[in-house]
C-alpha cells in the first residue's frame, strides 16, 4: 500500500512537470514570434502615426 501511495505521488509529480515543460515551451516560442516580428510592428505604428492627419477646419 505504501508503494501505491509513492507511485501515485510521482505521477502527480510527472505530470505536473509535464504541463510545466509544455506551457514553458509555449511561452518562449510566443515570445520569440514576438522578438521576430517587432520591427515589424514598429514600421506599421509610424506608418500610421505619419497616417494619423487631422484636419482643421
């Protein structure tokens, strides 16, 4: 019984782990996309700051 109770704890354990590499994986790939694609994003915020005209009557 007491080697059930042990086997049960390291499957929480594993899978616990388990989530944590994937979610982990999946952070550092989004963050990555976001590195990737920042100048990117730069020239499309000036392009519509220069866009951004009012006018005056």
């Amino acid at each position: 019984m007491n080697e059930e109770e042990q086997k049960k704890d390291k499957f929480w354990l594993y899978v616990g782990l388990t989530v944590f590499v994937i979610v982990t994986g999946i952070v550092m790939v989004k963050q990555s996309e976001n590195e990737k694609f920042a100048p990117i994003k730069e020239q499309v915020d000036a392009e519509n700051a220069e866009m951004n005209i009012r006018v005056l009557n």
